[in-house]
C-alpha cells in the first residue's frame, strides 16, 4: 500500500491486524468510527458520506497500539 492511498474505514481493522502482534487488541471498526466522528482520528468523509483515512499511524498512537 502506498503512502498517499486512502484505506476506507471499513478496511481499517483488517489493515491494522496486519500491523500489530495482539490481534485481539485490534479496535472494532464502530470504535475507529466513533473516533473519527469525535474528532480523534484524522479522517477525510467523501461525497457519498463515507470516510477515509490516509494513514494509520493516527488510529495506531490513538488506541494504544504496538507495531510488530
């Protein structure tokens, strides 16, 4: 995956499981969710109302999450 390619939030989880050691650690994607609408994660909400993230190193820092 390139630097610049947008994951859609619903493809997070499954990005971040290949990311971290604990797999069970892995937030929900209702949590990524309800942190992008609170403002805690850097999300971008296309035309169609649905968002986007361009980097998990935000989701990451966010729910406390080790890289492998």
């Amino acid at each position: 995956m390139s630097e610049l390619e947008m994951i859609p939030l619903t493809r997070v989880p499954r990005e971040l499981s290949k990311l971290v050691r604990d797999k069970a650690s892995v937030p929900t994607y209702r949590r990524i969710y309800n942190a992008v609408i609170d403002g805690a994660i850097p999300a971008v909400q296309l035309h169609n109302g649905r968002y986007q993230v361009r980097d998990l190193q935000p989701i990451l820092r966010h729910f406390g999450l080790k890289k492998v």
